[in-house]
C-alpha cells in the first residue's frame, strides 16, 4: 500500500510540476504549487469515496431487488408447480362427477321413458278389458232377461195343461199310453233348463262385474303410483341436468384455472432465466472490488498527506 502511495505521490507531483510550470508562466508565485497537487488529490479522494457510497446503494438495492424478486419469484414458481397437480386432480374429480351424472340422467330419462309406455300399455289393456267386461255384462243382463220372458211364457203354458190337458187326455187316451206332459216330462223339465240358465247368466253378469270394479280399482291405483313416480323421476331428473350444468361450469372454471396456472408458470420461469445471470451469476466480487476501492482511498490520502507536510517544511 506505501508501494501504491508512494508511485501515486510521484506521479502526481510530476503532474503538479508540469501544472505549476505552466501556470507560473502566467501567474509566477501566485500559488505553491504542492498545495494545487494536494488539493486535487483530496479531490480525487473525496470522489472516489462518493463513488463508493452511491455504488455500495446502488448493489444494495440490487440485492435486495435479487433477494426480494428472486425470493417471490422462485416462491410463485413453487406454488405454481404445487397447485398445477392439484388443479389436475380436481378436474380428474369433475370428469368422474360429471360422467356419473350424465349416466344419471340418461338412467331416468329411460325410467321416465319406460313409466311412460308401461301407463300407456296398461290403459290401453284396460280400456279394451272395460269394453269386453262391459260388453259381457250386458250379454249376462239380456240373457238374464230374455230367460225371464221365455220361463213366463212356459211356465203359463205348463200351468194351463195340467188343468184341461189331464181331463181329454183322461179321455181319449188309449188304455196302453200315459198322459201326454211334453217337454216338462223329461227330468227337470224346460222350465228347470231355462232357470239353470238364468242363474248361469246371472251369475257371469255379477263375477264379471267383480272383476270389472277389482281391474278398475288395480289400474286406478296402478296409475296414481306411476304417476307420481314418473313425476319424482322428472324433478329428480331436472334436478340431475342442474347440477350437470353446475359441474360442466365448475370443470370449465377449473380448467381455465389450470391454463392460467400453467400460463403464470411459463412467464415466471421465462423471467427467473433472465434474472438468474445477473443475480445468481456472480461476474465480480464485490468485497474485493470494495477493498480495492478502500486501497485506493488509502493510495490517494497518503500521497496528499506526504505533499501536504511538504509543503509546510
């Protein structure tokens, strides 16, 4: 450090020469010459000294802008790579739910179908039941009274013959043959037929009119619990396209999200590459350049203060 002091103080006293030669030419012993050298050199120190002080605020804001920038940075990088899976794993969970629900719906459409048809198929059987059984009913009432009028009309007739038809036959018949009766002779008679076919008739007439009320009763009742399961089926079923819609909105938001993520990643680590050379890559020292530029102070006030005691000798 004397070395560099000393090579500075000659240097600069042969330049403080050269200055005092020219400007005693204009002004001879106007000034000593030693005091003008020793007054550039503090100068000069003073300046470098400046210079330190705005270069040591100007790396200390650098440092701080590496340490704060880089610091956030590389955290938002690490946020963005921990949050990039996590996004992905959400809409893999959206997919699922969705699909379930698309299945869903498609599933009561078809029961709602299926309760359609079945409703339709069981009126039709019934309103063709109804007019058979209807039908049947008044076959069963018409026989039951036509059998009415014929067993009338017999019944006089047989009831009038065994008055009169006893007595000529009691005296014309030949000794051999018995009295004439017809068909009421055979067993039973007509009359009996006819009323075995009455109660037959009548009969069919009150099971079909059973059975008639018993299938109106099933149908009724058959159609009120289809129509309030197909009902249910189509709340459930709008119910299902609404939060269908919900997912697909929540899978595109959260698809959206993971771009943005992947976007903001992409930027962050397109601008750490170009903040890594000039933070992370040191190209000088700065304790060395500063001990440097402390030597160099050193340098320049030993050189003024050897030519200051000069000049006062």
């Amino acid at each position: 450090m004397v070395r560099l002091a000393a090579t500075a103080m000659a240097s600069l006293a042969w330049g403080a020469c050269a200055v005092s030669s020219a400007s005693s030419a204009v002004e001879r012993g106007a000034q000593n010459p030693i005091r003008k050298v020793v007054t550039m050199l503090q100068s000069m120190q003073k300046k470098v000294e400046l210079e330190g002080e705005k270069e040591k605020e100007l790396y200390e804001k650098f440092l701080c802008h590496c340490k704060t920038g880089g610091g956030d940075l590389q955290a938002s990088i690490a946020a963005a790579e921990a949050k990039g899976p996590e996004v992905g794993s959400s809409i893999e969970a959206a997919e699922g739910k969705l699909a379930q629900l698309k299945k869903d719906v498609k599933e009561h459409q078809a029961d709602r179908t299926s309760a359609k048809n079945a409703m339709a198929e069981a009126t039709a059987i019934r309103e063709k039941e109804h007019s058979e059984n209807t039908q049947a009913i008044a076959d069963a009432a018409a026989g039951v009274e036509a059998v009415k009028s014929a067993l009338v009309v017999l019944k006089e007739f047989y009831a009038s013959q065994a008055g009169e038809g006893s007595f000529l036959q009691r005296r014309r018949q030949m000794p051999e043959m018995a009295a004439y009766k017809g068909m009421q002779n055979a067993k039973g008679g007509v009359i009996g037929m006819l009323e075995v076919i009455e109660s037959d008739f009548a009969r069919l007439k009150a099971e079909t009119e059973t059975a008639e009320t018993q299938a109106a009763s099933e149908y009724d009742k058959f159609m009120t619990e289809s129509t309030a399961s197909k009902t249910a089926k189509h709340e459930e079923e709008v119910k299902l396209k609404l939060d269908k819609d919900q997912a697909e909105f929540e899978r595109e938001q959260t698809q959206k999200d993971l771009r943005t993520t992947e976007e903001e990643l992409a930027k962050a680590n397109e601008y750490f590459e170009t903040l890594k050379p000039a933070c992370l890559q040191v190209h000088v020292n700065w304790e060395e350049r500063v001990a440097k530029r402390q030597e160099e102070i050193e340098a320049l006030k030993q050189a003024w203060e050897i030519l200051d005691r000069k000049s006062k000798e």
